[in-house]
C-alpha cells in the first residue's frame, strides 16, 4: 500500500496553479482519476471565487 494520495495531490497542484494536463498517473488509471477530480475540486472553487470578487 502506498502513503500516496492522488486526490490531495490534485488539489495541491491546482492551488499551485499546475495545469491539469501535468497529471502525473497513467491516464485510464484510478489514480489518474482521482489525481483529476481533486484538481478539478479546486479549479472550479477558485474559478467561482473569482467571478464572485470581481
């Protein structure tokens, strides 16, 4: 079992303003997944705040 977490690591890369094309898992994989919709999570929060402190 690994310490890694795809997930938190997609949401770290989105607030470090990784592109997600940078996703580092197979694509296909459950990792690519879940590395996916955490960065997706965060993009479309930070998406939304801008838009609403405009």
């Amino acid at each position: 079992m690994t310490d890694r977490d795809p997930f938190a690591e997609g949401e770290r890369a989105a607030r470090d303003n990784i592109p997600p094309e940078a996703n580092p898992y197979s694509d296909g994989s459950d990792e690519h997944a879940l590395w996916s919709a955490g960065h997706e999570k965060v993009a479309s929060a930070m998406e939304a705040r801008e838009s609403e402190g405009s």
